[in-house]
C-alpha cells in the first residue's frame, strides 16, 4: 500500500460522558491555604465501528486532596469517531492508541478546566501528555504479561 491511499479523518469530536463531585464542600473552600494533591489518571480505549472507522474513548480522571480529604473528583470522558484506512496493520494500533488519544487531549483538558472553575476552585490547567510513550509502554507492558502467561501455560 502506497501512503497515498492512506486517510485519517475526524468525523466527530463529543463529550461521552462528564461528572464533577465536590464531596467536602463548603468546608473545603474555608481550609486555608490551598495547596492541593493533584492525581491524573489517563486511560484510552477503542472499538471498531465499521472496517475504517473507529470510536476512541479518552479517559481522564482528577482527584485533588487538601488536608488528607478530597476537594474535587473530576472525570471526563472525551470521544471522537475516526475513519482510518490505508495504514499497514503495524502503524493501525498507533494510530487508535497514541495519535487519536493525542487529537482528543485538548478537548478532555478545556472539559475538566471548564469543571474545576465552575465548581469553584482555582483553574487548573493539565500538563501535555506524551501518549506515544504511553501507547509503547502499554504495548511493552502487554507483551510482558503475554510472555508471563505463555511460561507458566509450560
């Protein structure tokens, strides 16, 4: 296959799924200082919709503590619906996992900014993500744990 015939589209970008809870409050806007713990975690996840179009989940969830309890829980669930097609089957995974991940982050960052200020804390701002290193990580991580299965199958 020539790169020519080979096609990424965004077809659509939407909001899958959104929840903010702010189990300590009012207490925790009068606690002096505001010197949060701040927890990201990042998931992603994928299915085939068609042959070329896939829908990529990018999955992002912010705990902050103060003072040893939790001021917010933010979670966001940011979609988009891909058409890829053309790429040999090695780049394919790349693509769904690291580059469609990537294309998502900045509208999962605006959604959990928009929430922590409307629930009334300081902006918060999330630093970029490398999500190529985490893609070859997760991948490393799978054949490792593939490997661990296959020698204890003998």
């Amino acid at each position: 296959m020539s790169e020519e015939n080979q096609q990424f589209a965004i077809q659509k970008i939407y909001l899958k799924d959104v929840s903010f809870e702010s189990p300590n409050s009012p207490q925790t806007f009068t606690s002096g200082d505001w010197q949060p713990q701040i927890n990201v975690q990042i998931n992603s996840s994928n299915q085939a919709i068609t042959d070329d179009t896939y829908e990529v989940v990018l999955e992002l969830t912010v705990t902050a503590k103060h003072d040893e309890k939790t001021a917010f829980l933010a979670e966001v669930k940011q979609a988009g619906i891909f058409s890829i097609s053309g790429f040999p089957e090695e780049s394919l995974g790349g693509m769904i996992g690291a580059y469609c991940p990537e294309t998502l982050f900045p509208f999962a960052r605006e959604a959990v900014s928009e929430l922590v200020s409307k629930g009334g804390f300081p902006q918060l701002l999330l630093a970029p993500v490398n999500f190529n290193a985490l893609y070859t990580q997760q991948m490393q991580q799978q054949a490792a744990s593939e490997q661990g299965e296959e020698s204890t199958a003998h």
